[in-house]
C-alpha cells in the first residue's frame, strides 16, 4: 500500500489525548493538496485513512475512534470525535462540531457552527449549517438545507429539498419530504408527515399530520397554500403571504380579486375565487376541529 501521508513530530495535547500533525506524502488535487503540505491534527492513524482523498486539513481535529475515509475532508476548525465516521464525499469544515456515533456520508456539508451528535446521520447532498443541531438519530439527506439554529432530534428524518430554519424544531420520528418548509419557531414532532411545498413558520405547533393542510397550485400565480395549528390558534401561508388568520387571507382574497388582479384572465379570477371559497370553508372546518381537540385536552388534564 502507498502511504498518503505520516505523522509529524509537531504534537499538542488536548486533555489526555496527544495529537499529531499529519503531512501529506502525495498530491491530492480533489482538496488543492501538493506533497510535503502540512494538515490537521488526528490522535492516531486509525483516525485517516491511507486510501482514498480524504484529508484533515487546516487546524481541524479528528480523535478518538473517528474514522475519515473515501474523499471526504474535515477542514477548517472542525472537530471529529468519539465513534464518528466521515466518508464518500462528505465535508466538515469551519467550526462544526461532529461527536459521538455519528455518520456523514454522500456529498453532505456539515459547516458554519453547526454540531451533529448522539447518532446522528447526515447523507446525499444534504447541508447542515448556521448553529443548526442534528442529534437523536436523526437523518438528514435528498438536497435539504438545515441551518439557523434549528433542531433535528428523536429519529426525524428530512428528506427531498426540504429546509428547516430559524429557531424551528423537528423531532419526535417526524418526517418532512419534497419542498417543505419549517422555519421560525416552529415545532414539528409526534409521527407527523409534512410533504409538498408546506410553508410552517410562525409559532407553529404540530405533534400530527392532521395539524396542517397544503394545497396548490391555486391562483392565477399558481401559488401554495399551506394551513397549519399554532401554540395559540392556527396561520395561514398564501405564496408570499402571511401567515396571518383566515379572516385575514379572506380579505386578502377579496382584495386581489378586485384590486390587483383586475388586469388578469377574467376565467383564472373566476376560477380563484371558487379555489378561495372552497378552501376558506375547509379551513374553517379544520380550524375548528383543531379547538375541540384543545378542549378535550385541557378537559382531560384537568380530570
């Protein structure tokens, strides 16, 4: 076996462990890398693989039983530690943190201050970023971004282009898929399903996947409509509107009929104002099983 690289006799110690760091033996022009480079820091050969491209560069630390193999790369001041595996094409780099039985495969991005822990996995070309966390054996993967200080816990998993931003949470064997959005301090939990183009921001609470309603193209702007339980009542997301209420959406309806798509296709405005009135009257409905499903709560608690 060609060797990639060896450890130099420039050391630091970081509690009981004794760090080396490595220098590259050969080029690696995946990672911009010439012979006689310098690199990171790794704990033991164990650590980096001598096969492959992966590479520890800058002043990243990879320890304990991590292991970074196929051409992944952990850069910048990124730390990799305890049982972590790193691999395919995978990056860590800026300050992220990784630890602790986790796994990041595919071409996934994991950068910024962002941390993945207790299980985590994050795969395909799924981005983690921001101060966002991903833990609890969660997964991350399709083309989602996760960032802010968003929280991915207790079996989540996030899938297709999906995002999750802001202060939001999603846990509790939750699922999001295809463009969905949750964003803001919203909170997304129990077995629920959240597919489509959703757009939950707000203070949104939904423990299942009768908590939300996403519909569309409607409009002559072929927009999504998304309905979706709060802490304190429900919201609406129109396109680029909202969230606000039903009452408020009613009125915007009103005034996009006769106000500003005056000028439109008289049969879309037509056809709009049916979508509107149907979806209006679902949405009273749903909204209102939503507050009999609060009474019964607060009656039961109370019992």
């Amino acid at each position: 076996m060609d060797f990639k690289y060896k450890l130099t006799e420039e050391t630091r110690n970081e509690g009981s462990r004794k760090l080396h760091r490595v220098r590259a033996l050969r080029d690696i022009p995946r990672h911009g890398l010439n012979a006689g480079d310098l690199g990171g820091w790794i704990e033991t050969e164990s650590n980096l693989a001598q096969e492959g491209d992966c590479w520890v560069a800058d002043d990243a630390v990879v320890e304990g039983r991590a292991v970074v193999s196929g051409d992944a790369l952990i850069a910048g001041n990124a730390r990799v530690g305890n049982y972590s595996v790193i691999t395919d094409r995978g990056r860590i780099r800026d300050n992220a943190i990784v630890w602790g039985l986790v796994t990041v495969e595919g071409d996934a991005v994991v950068e910024g201050n962002a941390s993945l822990e207790r299980g985590a996995r994050v795969g395909d070309h799924a981005t983690i970023t921001g101060h966002a966390r991903i833990g609890g054996h969660a997964f991350v993967g399709g083309r989602s971004v996760v960032d802010g200080t968003a929280h991915i816990r207790d079996g989540a998993s996030i899938r297709g282009s999906a995002r999750v931003a802001g202060q939001a949470t999603v846990g509790g064997s939750a699922h999001l898929t295809g463009k969905a959005t949750v964003c803001e301090d919203a909170t997304v939990e129990g077995m629920s399903t959240i597919v489509g183009n959703a757009h939950i921001s707000d203070s949104a609470e939904i423990t299942e996947t009768a908590h939300y309603l996403t519909a569309g193209p409607v409009g002559p702007e072929n927009v999504s409509v998304t309905l979706y339980r709060t802490r304190s009542g429900h919201a609406v997301q129109v396109g680029c509107w909202g969230p606000g209420s039903i009452d408020a959406f009613r009125a915007e309806a009103v005034r996009l009929e006769q106000v500003e798509w005056a000028n439109k296709d008289p049969i879309e405005v037509v056809r709009w104002v049916a979508q509107c009135a149907h979806l209006l009257k679902l949405a009273d409905d749903i909204v209102a099983s939503w507050d009999e499903e609060r009474t019964k709560t607060k009656l039961s608690t109370r019992a």
